[in-house]
C-alpha cells in the first residue's frame, strides 16, 4: 500500500464527516492530507476516513445524508469501514414527500442530432437489427440454429443490417403463466421486439404447443405503432421435418432482411435518444467520479429533449424520499412509490431485503453497504425532475428523466430497459466487467483510472480522472455526451461491439415455474 | 377428421371406463369399434370416449384411477374432453401410505454394456466434454467468446474431445444469495460442473467481485472425488485487458484438453448409467405408448443394475399416494413428501397450483387435466421400488429407481438432471418439441407415429407403433434399451446431436433477484 503522489480524499458534502482516499493503492497509516489530518491506520484506495471523532451511535454522513450509525467511537483519522457501520433503517415508504422540491427546468440545449434510423412508430434506431422474437424456450436452439445459417448464408446480401439477433429465453411454457408475477415476462418479450433497434418488423417463431401464445404474447391492436402484423413462424405446422422448419424461418428472415436492407440513416436531433444508465461492479468512488459524470451527462441529454432512464430498484430504495421530492407532480411521486412497495413485498416474500445488494465487491472496493451505494447511484440520473415511473417490462413514452423499475442485476436491468425502448446504453464500473448487449451499444465508463488502463480494450471512457483532478465532472460528462451522439450514429464503435461481447437476454419472472 | 383404419381405441386399465382414440385424424360421429361401442360426436385423435353411461358428479377413471369428476351425465360413446370434467382434489400427503406396497426386485439382467469413460470419482462419462463452469453472468459474454476460439483454433488437435461447453447462467450476483431458495442455483451450479461428462477437469472463470465466490461455488473438500482442485481464471486479476483475459481462458482450456484427450472409451456394465427421463409436449396417448415403453426400458436399466431417474414434480403430485406405496422404505417415502410439500408450498406463494402445469398443446392432445397427465407421466418410472429421492440440483448417489425434484419446464428439468449426474437421456414427446443438450445424447421417443413420420430428422424412436398395433411395448422398450447402450457408446448419434440442437442451461431459482 502507498503512493508517490499527495495523499488525497474527495470530500462530497460540505457537511459530510467522512471522505473517500483516491489514492491508487491506498494510504498507509501516518499519511497526512494537505487539510492536515493524518491517518491512524492504512486505509483503501476508494475507502473512508473520519474527519471528526465520532461518538457510538453519532451518523456517518456522505452525500449529506447518514449512511449509518457508528459501533463504537471512531476517532478523527480512522478506517470507517463497513464492520463499524449499522444499516439504517431504509426511508418510511408512507411519509416521502411528494413532489416538495421539484427542480426548475435546465435552459434547453439545441442543435445536437445523430444519425439514426427513422422508425414508421416514431422511434429511432441506432443500430439496424433482424430480431428473432420466440414464444418459448423449446424453440431456442432450433433458432440459434437458423440464426448461424442466416448470418453465413443470407445476411451477407443485405449490408445495411447490421446484424441478426435470436430474442431466446427460458420462458413461455413450464411456467405459471396466469399468476400474479407473469405478466411482466410476458410485456417484457412484448415489448423487446418493439426495441427501436429492431425497425418494427417483428418475426415470431413458436413451437406451437405454448402457454405463452403467438396472440398472447403479441395481441392483435396491441400494437397500433405496427404497420402489419408479425410474421409467425409455428414450428409444429412443418410437414417435413427439421429442414423444413430452419427453411421456413429462413424464408420468413430474409423478407424481413430485404425491408430492413432498403433503410438508411438520417439526420435526428439528440431528443430520439432513449438512454438506458446503469452501473455494475461498483465502489466508493463511483459516486464521486463516474456516476456524477454521467448525471452531467443525463441532463444535458435531458436538456436536448431526450428520454433518460434509470432503474435498479435496491439501488434507490434508500434515496426513495430524494427522489419522490424530486417528482414532477405528486402522481409521479406516487408511482415511484409503488414500486418500492412492490419490490419490498417481493424481496420479503423470498426471505430477503434489500441488504442482499451490496457484492463482495462493492465491499472490498469501501461501499459500506446499500445505502452508500444508493447514493452514489442516483448521481447518475442527474439533476433534473423525474418526469414518469415504468413497471417492469413496460414501454417509456415519456421525456425527460424516467425512472423504469427494474432489479439491479445487470442483465436483468439491462434486457429490462432494452423492452422500455432504449437505444443506447451507459454503464459505469468500478470492480470492471466486461458487459454488453447485442441490441443496442453499450458505453462503458470507469471510474478509476487503474481499471481504465488495465482493460484499455474494454472500458470506453475514464472517469478516473475525476478523483485525481484531470478533469472535472463537467468535462468527463460533455465527453459522454458527444460519445453517445457518435456512437448512436454509427461512429465510434464501442469495445463491446468490437469484441461482440453480447450478453443474453434474462428475463424477470417473478411467477413461478412449474 | 376420419380414418381409412378401422376405429380403434386403448383401454388401459380393466376397471376404466374412458378409452382414448387412436386412429390418426380422429374418428367421426357415428364410428363403430369392434367392441360395439358406437361414437355419439366425433372424437379428436387421442381424445376420451366414454365407455359406459356417466351420472353427474360420477368418477371419470383411467389408469385405474379417478382423473376427473362429471359435471354433468355424459353418454356412452360420447367424447370425455376437459370441459366436462372437475379437477379432483391432489393427494392428501400427510395420509398418503409408506412403502406399502414395495414391488419385489425382477431378476438381474446381466451381460449388457457400453463403451464408456471412466472417471476418477467412479462415475463413467457417455461424452468427452471439456467443460467451462462460470460463476456469474458477468462474465459469459467473455467465456462464449473464448469458447469460439478454443473451438476453431484449439479443439482440433484434441480429436478424442467430443465438444468445448460453457456453463453460462444468468445467476452468480443480482441476487440474494443468502435467501432461502438460493442453495438449489448454487448445487446447481456446483454438481453440474461434477457430471460424469465433463471427465473430473473443473475449469472455473470468475470475475472477481461476485456474490458466488469460486470458493462458495466448489467449497475446498466438498469434491472428494477430485483429484485436485479447480482451476480458475479470475478476469478482475488481468492486467492488460480483454486480449489478456481471452488467452488466460485458453491456455487453462488446453491443459484440460490435453488431459481429456488422452482418455480412451472403455467396456463399461450398464450398471454405470444415469439415465434421466423426461417428457415434453405430452398428449393422452404418452401414456399408452411412449412412456410405457420407456418404462419397460426403465424397468430394464434398473434390472442391469443403472440409475434411472425420473423428475418433473407437478406431474407427479398427483400419483403421490401411488409412488409413496412404491417407496423401498419409509423414509424414501418420508423424502418423497417433503419434496411434494415444498413444491406445494413454493407454487402457493407465487399465487400458482399444480393446475398451472397443462399446456394448450396438452389439452388439445386430449389431456383433460394435470391428473390424467400425471397418470401418463409415472409411466416412464416403470413398475420397480423407488430407491431413492433427491432434492433439486443434488447430486444422485444410488443406484435403481430414483426421483430427482424437478420443475417440469423442460430445460430446468434437464439441468437438474444433468447436475444430478445424469450421463444419458430419454426424452417422450406427443406434440413435438426439437429439445436438446450439449452435455449428454437425448433419445427423443415420439407418442405417435404421425409426428414420428413429419418429424423424421428429430425424432430417434417412434412408439407411435404401439397404438396401431404393429410393435407392443416391450419390442419398443427393449429398442430404447438397447439404443441406450449404443448412444452411450458414442456409436449411434441422436438426432439432436446431429443438428448440434443444445438448449442453454437453465437453473431452477426460487430466490430473489435484487
């Protein structure tokens, strides 16, 4: 442990009594900041230290508000790490308040745009994309199958179609498909082949027997932004076998191909946006670094009239009054509230809580528990008002700053957000991984500068520099914003899409399986 | 509908008085059997005539038991569909009987073997697979990736390794991993890296931060059967990214390879096989043609010595009173209950009962209800004692019949199965389902002859036969037998092997999500 340069912490509320030390490697005991407190012991890189004596029982304050409650005394100096901290209990769902603190609209920012696909819904792509929809897992390796042939065989011929996608998943038969939990699977695989990204032609393949029917996952008028109907492939209908049924989605893919192949891009201002935020793998620095860059980011994309999204339930529940003040009218604060309560029956029905969020991980790199991770979290959404509240799987139709309920786990979240109608992806980590997704590009963002340069070929941008002051939050975020116009354009491609590290769809189902 | 056969129907049991039709189409109002019996309506092919005049409320029997209750007079020679028929009550576990009815052991069958891989744990493999566990989602991405590689650049000069598969599964972090429900994923995950396939090599990727630790995944002296520990690739310990990563992966995969190449198939008894049975897309005529023959090959394994499992708990529920009989002890019996009453009770709190289990394509098929499908299903356990039972994802350790809970789902089935040990499997279909896995053969038998016919590059065994009276029972379990024996040996291949059809793992989660 140790460091050649200053030692340094990032001190995040003028009324916080503890600062994060960003020193690469950590501090060793006897190091001493330019404020004058020195350290009693070794702390971290990314971990706390007191900068008062606390008393057992006093409030451990970061992001202005307690994160938890002292052990015993901590004196001035010390490591507060997460053994000392007692969890707080998580905000009173019943007394939040409801729409008290709105935020005054940003000035709007005119004349960015991209270069998308114009959909016949009104959306726009970013990326243009055959998706494989399927009714039921049975059908999954026949398709995977069908994909690898229309990919050698087939989608060489239409160059305009970036690539196939089979939208596979465990779901749709072996399941209870008329309790309480499953209509959120269902909208979800709904409304994934309503993506932007996927043009609005819809090809379906079913097996024929399913609970989850081709009519009941799509619904005739369910679909007013369709132009026709989907295009269903019933693999029980085949007379002839094995080739017959690979043939048959074949034929169906390259009507679809030959429509997609005509589109070309065109210019689109930054308002067509659907931004999805998450974070994975995060540490203490992610609120400082990161996540602030990206909620400079939120609002700017904000401010040119886009939809951004966030999510993670667990990730804001201890932020709930924050953001239910932050609601554009009561309503929305309502709804917000809604979801808290639906996911905090759900965990206590499974014999947890939300303490089971944090990961070894966040631990290790000085998040003392959920609620340093919560706020730390939400500096992603920015700063402006919180203009709608989506359930699970649902479709965003709104602008501005939404919040779309959805677990935490990334990949839950992150097929969760595709079903919203996000076009692009941001993603900020601190531990590192190496997550991204077919259907629409994944910007990875750092926030330190070791792991930007550690896996230079996966992280797309450093927000490390925020700790170690070279750059500032304004900076990385004008950076993330432009990125996001050029990688939504067709520029700039991401490492995920280098790499072609796409990870599956996993659905939430909340039902059970039978 | 109609038929150019003469009218035909199976009576399964003495006292039944519903028989299922089995002429191809159907038969019209008015088809006249050889017994006299004359259709009052026509009657869909596989569907129930009644064979006798049936008061309101009177007891609809087939398999010698009560499927149903009327809900009003049926006349004889009318058609029995699910319309007309009450759901009855499941068995009462706490008065089901305890190993009373103990089948007496059938003669050892001696002298059948295969041509198999002996493993250092005891445990015999049908395949040569390297396997690549993984122990969070984050990371399956990289893994698939690597998996290409090793595939295209690596596996060719191991030639006597039959496949490279990657244990990828949405689970490992964004859960609660301390909930209740979360020992079954992490077993899961555990004894499917120990399947007799995989010939001992346990190569582990992680990525570092995980909820689902390597060391929580294979705990140090939880493998006695190992002769050393798992390797482990950690992609948060690279320090020069993805290029690093990748290569990590490969040069860990060719050691393994390099071991497993060098092994050769040997004479093995067929006391060595794990045989998992399972159906999908089932249709009343499972159980008088597929499944008893599968359960006449059942009955054979056990006499060789084998293990024969069977699973899928919603389509035994119903049999319990029947299988708790069967049971070699009262303890078997006792073990058999508490897997019922825990399904009871997990399907409860997710708002669901066994009623969710039929599919549309079940019913269609002429299934009137999950009890008739039940009765069919324990066709394929064959007619000895019940050994042994097991919780889902553990590991089997007994040899004869045994019960391995399980959902139904199909693809969460057959991991269980496979994590059970499982080194072969059959699989009965009515409607027709082009189910696969990577890890062991799956002999697909077909219900009837019809899809046997439509279907020929995806069925292996037409029991279709049986009803037309041009094969019995037993000539087409013996051919299950010894089909078993062959595609074990890595002589014939199965059709799913054939077209490389392998579903995804799927893992049974009755945790939260966070």
């Amino acid at each position: 442990m140790g460091s050649e340069r200053e030692p340094q912490y990032v001190h995040a509320h003028a009324g916080d009594n503890v600062a994060v030390v960003v020193n690469p490697g950590g501090l060793p005991a006897g190091a001493r900041f330019s404020s004058g407190l020195k350290l009693r012991e070794a702390v971290p890189e990314a971990h706390k230290v007191a900068l008062a004596d606390l008393a057992a029982g006093e409030a451990i304050v970061r992001y202005g508000v307690p994160i938890g409650y002292a052990h015993r005394a901590i004196a001035r100096g010390s490591w507060v790490h997460e053994g000392l901290m007692t969890l707080p209990e998580p905000p009173e769902l019943s007394s939040c308040p409801l729409a008290t603190d709105v935020p005054a609209p940003l000035a709007p920012l005119e004349g960015y745009a991209f270069e998308g696909f114009h959909n016949a819904d009104g959306t726009v792509g970013t990326k243009n994309i055959l998706g494989i929809s399927t009714t039921v897992q049975c059908v999954a390796a026949t398709v995977d199958h069908a994909v690898r042939r229309i990919k050698a065989e087939v989608l060489p011929r239409y160059p305009s179609v970036d690539d196939v996608v089979a939208i596979t998943h465990p779901y749709g038969c072996g399941v209870a498909i008329d309790a309480p939990g499953a209509a959120i699977p269902i909208r979800t695989l709904r409304n994934l082949s309503l993506n932007p990204n996927f043009g609005g032609e819809i090809l379906l393949v079913s097996l024929g027997c399913e609970k989850l029917q081709p009519v009941r996952m799509i619904p005739a008028g369910a679909l007013p932004v369709l132009e026709e109907a989907p295009s269903v492939a019933v693999m029980q209908e085949a007379r002839h076998g094995f080739g017959e049924i690979v043939a048959n989605i074949m034929e169906l893919a390259e009507k679809k191909l030959r429509r997609l192949n005509e589109r070309r891009r065109t210019t689109c201002p930054a308002a067509e946006l659907v931004v999805g935020l998450q974070c994975g793998g995060s540490d203490a620095l992610s609120g400082v670094t990161a996540n602030p860059a990206v909620g400079f980011a939120a609002d700017l994309l904000v401010r040119a009239g886009a939809t951004v999204m966030f999510s993670e339930v667990t990730e804001v529940r201890d932020a709930a009054h924050l953001l239910t003040a932050r609601a554009a009218t009561p309503q929305i604060a309502q709804d917000f509230l809604r979801e808290m309560a639906w996911y905090d029956e759900y965990l206590r029905a499974g014999g947890a809580d939300r303490s089971a969020n944090p990961t070894p991980g966040n631990v290790k790199g000085g998040l003392g528990n959920v609620v340093e991770k919560a706020m730390g979290s939400i500096a992603k959404a920015g700063t402006t008002a919180l203009r709608g509240v989506f359930a699970a799987g649902e479709r965003v139709t709104q602008k501005g700053l939404v919040f779309a309920a959805t677990p935490a786990s990334d990949f839950i979240c992150g097929t969760l957000q595709l079903a919203a109608g996000m076009n692009v992806h941001i993603f900020t980590t601190g531990r590192g991984t190496p997550y991204g997704l077919a259907v629409a590009p994944v910007i990875k963002v750092a926030n330190n500068s070791g792991l930007a340069a550690r896996w230079h070929d996966l992280i797309d941008v450093d927000a490390g520099r925020i700790a170690t002051g070279e750059a500032t939050v304004e900076k990385v975020g004008w950076e993330i914003f432009l990125l996001v116009l050029d990688v939504s354009s067709g520029g700039k491609r991401t490492w995920a899409d280098r790499w072609g590290l796409h990870n599956e769809f996993v659905l939430f189902n909340p039902g059970p399986v039978t």
